[in-house]
C-alpha cells in the first residue's frame, strides 16, 4: 500500500481542500464514532448512575418546566408537556452545538496536533456524541407522549427531513465555529451569554401561535425558531408554516456558505492556534 | 516505495496580540516577521529549507533549541502546511513527536491501542492483527488494563513506540523523547528501526544525543536558525556541529 502526500499552502486552502476534508473525514465513520462513544464513557466514568444521569436530568427539568409553565399556556396539560418535551430536547441539540462548534478543534488539539486526520473528523465526532443524549431524549419524549394520548399520523415522517436538515446545518456551524473560535477567543464568551438567553426567546417553554407583538417579532428574527417549529409541528400533528421551511432551506445554505468560506481560509492555520 | 522531498519551504509561526516595543524594533531578532505597519505577525521557523530524503535513508536532525527540529519533523507529518515551498511524502507515514500528544489519558492502554490505530488510519481487523506484537513490543502486560495517566514516561513512550511501529509505517519520524526509554529499551526500539528501514522505510529521527544519532543514522541535517546548514554523513554533520560550540563560546568571550 503506497500513498503519496504533498501539502503545500495550495493543497491545504480552498473550496477543494475543504470539500476534500469533509469528505473523507465522513468515510473515518469507525474512527469518529468511536471516539465519540469513547467521551460518551468518560464523560459519566466513575459516576454511580452513569448514562442514566442524561434520561434523569432530561425529566427533572422537562417535568418542573411543565408543572410551573403550564398554566401560562392555552395548551392542554398534555398538549403542553409534549410541546416542552421535544422543544427542549431539540434546542439543547441545537444551541450545544454553538458551544461545542467553539471548541471542537481546541479540544482535540492533542490529536490535531500529532496526526493528520482531516479536521471535519472532529466535527463528525463532536456531532456524534452531542447526538446520543438527543436520541436518548427523544426516545424519553415520545415514549412519555404515548402514555400521555399521542397518537401519531403520517405527518410525522415530515420530522425526518426536518431532523436531517438541523443535523447537515450542524456540521456546517460547528466547522466555521470550530475555527473561528480558535482564533478569537473571544468568540466563546459571547457565545455561552447568548446561549442562555436562546433558551428563552425561543418558543420551547411558550407557544409561538400564542405570542404577538414584540416576543413574537424576536421569535421570528431567530434562526432556531424555526429549526425547531419545522421540526416540531409535524411531530405534534401540525403541517409546518411555510415560512418556517423556507427560511430553515436558506439558513441552512448560508451557514454552509458561511462554513466553506471561514474552512477555506482557515483551515492552513488551525494547528497554530489551538 | 518511500521518498521525502522538502522544496524550498518556508514556514513561519504565527503571533497574535500585543508584544513588547523592543520586538519591534529595528535589532530585534532577525527571525521575527512583521507586517507592512511594522507590528510583529510571526516567527520564522523555517527557512527556504530543500531536501531529499531516498528510500532506506536514516537520517538524523541536529540543531540548537529552536532551530526549527520539531517544526520540520511536523511538516514532513503534515500536521503543519509551510506557507512557501511543498513538502512531498511517498509512503505511509507515522510520527511520535511529542510523547503527550495523541493519548487518551483516562482510556486504558489497550484502549489507546484502538483509539491511536484507528486514528492513524487503520481497520480494526489490522489492530486486532497487531494487537499481540504492540503487547509484547511495549512489554506493558497488565498495565495495559490501566489508564494511561498511571504510566510513568518511559511507559507511555513504551506504548507509543509500540503502537507506531507495529503498524509497519514506510516513513517514521521520531522527536527526541526516545531517550525517555531505559538502555534496555533503547536497544530494542535501535534493532526494530533499523529492521524498518532495512525494508526501504525512512526513518528521520531529531536528537540531541550524539550517541543516539550515531547508533541509529547514516546520515544527519543540521539546522541552524531555520536554514539546514549542513548536510552530510552522520559523523561528518556531527563534528561539524560540535566544532561550532567552540566557535560560538569564542565569539561570546570575545
């Protein structure tokens, strides 16, 4: 088996060695995974309860938000749990991914910095593990949905594209975050002050239809309103609002957009500044 | 089939943030590099550096701290891209250049087996192949069950060494760390690159131990700030290099 490798400043830069990275860091599949499954483990290592500590957390917080909200709401009793249960699941994917998109190359340095793995590896295996907790989530979500008098129709499957759509946008905000945060470090700290605040103008603990005025203009403004109505709706038995897909279709071209670029000029350089 | 060649490559680290005025100014090291306005951008670390590396080459790096060793050794790993010039590596390469890069510290030895394997491109089938040769090879035995943080540096290096070289790489490129090793150690780990390279691998080693550099190197590259000052058999580079300590204590007494 013989490979050749020539890395100059042109090999390394540009669309190409983007797309080329992204590529066959997505055929590594054995490696990311494992390494995901890895910090998965050490992550909960040592601690009695272990992965169980996701599912508790999950239901302490979906539990206590639907005691304490759910009277500020026209929605059932029900209704309003299943609202909160996937909006909550959804968002914290969603927003974990700024914080960890800032850190998704510094906190590999280690390996960045002793082999040549393509860097979209990182990215793959930071998606990866963020996504067990959301499965193990949602599984909780709609398992407590069933015994609560959710039936689900056919709308439903619209939540796949929907779920697909939050995850190719992923790896696109984490890859440009991964660099720019490498880079300016202060990225991160705007970042963990407006990741809090997203939690609340975002319709998980209210309901978007209920809202006018200014709550309902900020909602509209925020990209992660409707990742999550898009999403939502249709698990809930609602078609999403056209809007919503549309603007999901475009957020989504711009954050790759957004992602090639900073990749492309950045991508030389990373190994300095981690 | 492995061959390195090293074309006119330029490197510099870059800085960022606010240094002192006196970097700045007109005497300041010649290897800092500035922007048109005059602020401090980066520090050369290599400079036009050309080289060809043939298949079976043994090849030792000399040099004072910071002539630019390490920062070569990652070129050629292509864990850094030179801002001029390219660097052309035939062969499946692997490197140990720093001893605590590249380890998962709480996974077990076994563990870090897996994870190293499979992060310098390897199947699983090919780990579990090698599995027993890096367990006799590192000579851990049940503290391969441990986490990693439990091992002393000889081990780690032990391990690391291992895992490198079980996987048959065509061009190896090794950092000074080796010397961690006991004498015991050093001799096996002198018999399995010499065993390698006999293979037409390459083997590029940075040291500063001339003992060391004699016992596994035909031949040496001194850097010198950056810039490969000589090139030529490994005895010849070494008494080259020892030579200039004279020189440079002279000068500094003068």
């Amino acid at each position: 088996m013989s490979e050749t490798r020539v890395t100059s400043a042109a090999s390394v830069s540009g669309i190409g060695a983007t797309v080329d990275d992204l590529v066959t860091g997505w055929r590594m599949g054995d490696v990311w995974r494992t390494f995901a499954w890895d910090e998965i483990q050490s992550r909960y290592r040592r601690s009695a309860l272990g992965l169980s500590w996701i599912a508790i957390s999950y239901l302490i917080f979906v539990g206590g938000i639907s005691l304490f909200f759910g009277g500020f709401s026209s929605k059932s009793g029900a209704g309003f749990v299943h609202h909160v249960a996937i909006g909550y699941a959804a968002i914290m994917f969603m927003i974990g991914n700024l914080s960890e998109g800032c850190a998704v190359f510094r906190g590999s340095a280690s390996w960045i910095q002793s082999t040549s793995m393509p860097y979209s590896v990182y990215v793959y295996k930071g998606i990866a593990r963020s996504s067990f907790p959301f499965v193990i989530q949602l599984s909780i979500a709609l398992t407590v949905m069933v015994f609560t008098g959710w039936r689900p129709t056919l709308m439903v499957l619209w939540a796949i594209p929907a779920l697909a759509m939050i995850l190719i946008t992923s790896i696109a905000v984490q890859l440009a975050l991964g660099f720019i945060g490498a880079r300016f470090r202060d990225v991160q700290h705007l970042i963990l002050s407006v990741q809090r605040l997203l939690i609340f103008i975002t319709p998980v603990l209210w309901v978007l239809e209920e809202r006018e005025g200014m709550i309902r203009a900020i909602a509209m403004v925020n990209p992660f309103t409707h990742y999550l109505q898009v999403f939502r709706a249709p698990l809930l038995g609602d078609m999403p609002d056209p809007l919503s897909v549309l603007a999901v279709l475009g957020l989504t071209v711009a954050a790759w957009a957004l992602a090639l670029v900073v990749s492309s000029r950045m991508r030389k350089r990373l190994p300095f500044w981690i | 089939m492995a061959l390195i060649h090293v074309d006119n490559v330029t490197l510099v680290h870059p800085v960022h943030g606010q240094f002192s005025p006196s970097l700045q100014r007109g005497d300041a090291p010649t290897r800092l590099v500035k922007n048109a306005a005059g602020k401090l951008v980066g520090v050369k670390a290599l400079d036009k550096i050309s080289f060809t590396l043939e298949r079976g080459s043994r090849v030792g790096i000399v040099g004072r701290n910071g002539s630019g060793k390490t920062t070569l050794l990652r070129v050629l790993a292509g864990i850094l891209t030179p801002d001029v010039g390219s660097v052309t590596v035939e062969g499946r390469s692997t490197n140990l250049i720093n001893i605590n890069l590249g380890t998962k510290d709480d996974a077990s030895g076994h563990r870090n087996i897996t994870l190293q394997g499979l992060a310098h491109g390897h199947s699983r089938a090919e780990i579990e192949a090698r599995r027993g040769d890096i367990e006799a090879f590192s000579d851990l035995g049940a503290f391969l069950d441990l986490p990693v943080n439990t091992y002393s540096a000889g081990m780690r290096m032990r391990l690391s060494f291992a895992i490198a070289t079980a996987f048959k790489p065509e061009v190896l490129l090794l950092d000074e760390w080796l010397s961690a090793g006991d004498e015991q150690f050093r001799q096996k780990a002198g018999e399995r690159m010499k065993s390698f390279v006999a293979e037409a691998g390459i083997l590029v080693l940075a040291s500063h131990s001339s003992a060391l550099l004699k016992q596994n190197c035909t031949s040496a590259i001194w850097l010198e700030e950056g810039q490969v000052r000589m090139e030529g058999p490994v005895d010849d580079v070494l008494a080259a290099y020892r030579d200039s300590f004279g020189e440079a204590q002279s000068k500094s007494s003068a």
